[in-house]
C-alpha cells in the first residue's frame, strides 16, 4: 500500500495541476474574444489528431519499461527507451510536416469562419515546428513513469505548466495585450521545456544508475 500511495499520489496531483493548469489557460484565452477563442479551441482540438499516436506510445513505453524494470534487465530497459524514443520522434517529425500542410483544410473541415480558419490555421503551423518536442515529452515521461519516478514528472509536469505556460500567458494576455500567436508560443515553450527536463536525466550516464532504481 505504501508504495502504491508513493507512486500514485505524485500522479494524481499531477493530473489535478495539468487539469486545473488547462482551465485557467483557457480562461486566459477566452478574455482576448470569442472569434480568437474559437479559433484557439478549434486548432487546439485539431491539434490532438496529430498527437493521439504518441500517447499510445507512452503507454506502451511505460508498460515495457515497468517490465524490463521488475525483470532488472537494465539492457533491455536502456533498448525499449532508445526505440521508444527514436521511433515516437521519427513519428512526431512526420506528422509535423503533415500538420503544417494540412492546416488550412483541416480548420476548414470544423469551421465555417473564414476568420476562424485564418486564425486556427496560423497556430496549427506554428505548432507544427514544435510537434517532435511534444512527441519527446509524451514518451520520456512514460519513461519516468515506467520507472516509477512519478514524483520527479509531477515536478516538471507542475513547474512547466504554471512557471512557464500560465505565467507567460498571464503577461502576454494580461499585461501586454499580445496577440494569440504569443499565447502558442508560451504553450510551446511549456512543452519543450518538458521534453528537456524529461530527456537530460536520461541522457546523462551518470545519472542512469540512479533511474533504474525504485525509492
């Protein structure tokens, strides 16, 4: 029970502050009017076609890892994230480039607003650049996840979501009456700043030791 209640509850906070981090973002958004708030949920929900893979791509990452783990085969454990990684990545890139040509018809298919479209379609292509970096995050934290190192995804989860994406869109929206694309650009940073603090300690030799053990 104790070690259910250790991994579970970092996790259970983090989908609280991911959540609840979500709402406010929007509520951000929806203070700059109802055509660019349209255009902002729109694209944002055009945007999970293209990212959906990835998540069944942590799950499976996870998965492995938690078996590799309790087998204390560090080999196949340090084999499952390279493959993980590299093959969410390569998967990421292409639908990036699909994301950025397909933008346009895309916000057409859910919008009638020529406006709408316009707008939508901008901030999927801007995204779009940032899609491997999402794809980064999604899977290394599985493999935090798979670790058991739920308390750490929970810390970045946490500080990125409202150190970086809240607070920035709070002055971009706020403060400086910046225009929606700024808004993007601080969900982006929110989401590299993620696939960093997700990927370094997985890179680091020195610090593999320490992640393959639980507590």
């Amino acid at each position: 029970m104790k070690e259910c209640m250790r991994i579970g509850l970092p996790v259970l906070f983090s989908s609280i502050a991911s959540c609840f981090g979500y709402v406010v973002f929007a509520g951000l958004v929806s203070g700059m009017g109802t055509t660019i708030f349209a255009a902002h949920s729109i694209a944002v929900t055009a945007e999970t076609i293209f990212y959906i893979s990835g998540y069944g791509l942590r799950t499976a990452t996870s998965t492995l890892i938690g078996i590799s783990l309790g087998e204390e085969d560090e080999k196949q454990m340090e084999a499952v994230a390279s493959v993980s990684v590299k093959l969410t990545m390569i998967l990421m890139c292409v639908s990036g480039v699909i994301l950025f040509f397909v933008a346009r018809p895309l916000m057409g298919l859910l919008t009638e607003s020529s406006r709408v479209v316009e707008i939508g379609a901008d901030m999927l292509r801007i995204v779009a650049f940032s899609e491997p970096f999402y794809g980064l995050m999604i899977v290394t934290e599985g493999i935090f996840y798979g670790l058991g190192k739920t308390k750490y995804a929970f810390y970045v989860e946490t500080f990125c979501m409202w150190g970086i994406r809240i607070l920035f869109t709070f002055f971009c929206v706020k403060i400086w009456h910046f225009g929606l694309e700024t808004v993007w650009y601080c969900m982006i940073a929110d989401n590299v700043c993620k696939a960093v603090l997700f990927s370094v300690p997985l890179v680091v030799k020195r610090k593999r030791s320490c992640l393959t053990k639980l507590g």
